[in-house]
C-alpha cells in the first residue's frame, strides 16, 4: 500500500524522534496506518459517509446580497468618478490641474 517512499523532518537531536518512530511502527503493526491509507489516499470512504450534492449548488439568489451592495457601489464610484471629471479645477488651456497647481495657481 505505500509504494513510494516518505519522510517526516525532527529538528536535530528532537526528543519526540524515538518516540515518533516507535509509534509509527506500533501504528503499523496493529494495520492503522493501512487503514488510513485505504480510506483516504485511495479513497475509500466509511460507507456512513453521505454527500449531498444540493446543498452545495449555487444559485442566482445565493449572491443577491452581493449583488445588493456591489451595484450601488459601483454606480457611486462611477458618479464620483465623473465629477472629478467634469468639476475639477482647470488651468486657463482648459486641463485639470493636480493638487499642486491648484495650490500654487492661489498663491500667483
């Protein structure tokens, strides 16, 4: 059941190594690890096991509330946006002007 090979790393001189391996091998002994292997690397599953495949669908009113909020968001950014455009300082060649020529154009 374990072809390949594997390996679990203790810092240098660990206390919990002899007894890491000491278990390992009782676990072995006794078939756990196995059954381990068998349920859930390959997939085996105990037979009470049940999946419902419903209650994990998703539908178009699983997100209304994202929708709810995002919407109206997303149309405030966009009139924000807008203003800027349109009622941001301009400069005498009609382009906006950043913060800095703002300030600099009250002190001229």
């Amino acid at each position: 059941y374990l072809s390949r090979r594997y390996a679990f790393a203790f810092q240098i001189d660990s206390p919990y190594l002899e007894t890491f391996n000491r278990e390992m091998l009782a676990m072995k002994a006794l078939g756990t690890i196995k059954s381990l292997w068998d349920d859930y690397v390959r997939g085996r599953c105990p037979e009470e096991t049940t999946f419902e495949a419903e209650a994990d669908s998703i539908e178009v009113w699983s997100i209304i509330g994202l929708v709810i909020i995002c919407v109206p968001m997303t149309v405030g950014a966009m009139l924000l946006f807008g203003l800027e455009l349109f009622a941001s300082p301009k400069n005498k060649k009609g382009k906006r002007m950043d913060t800095g020529d703002v300030i600099r154009a009250q002190f001229d």
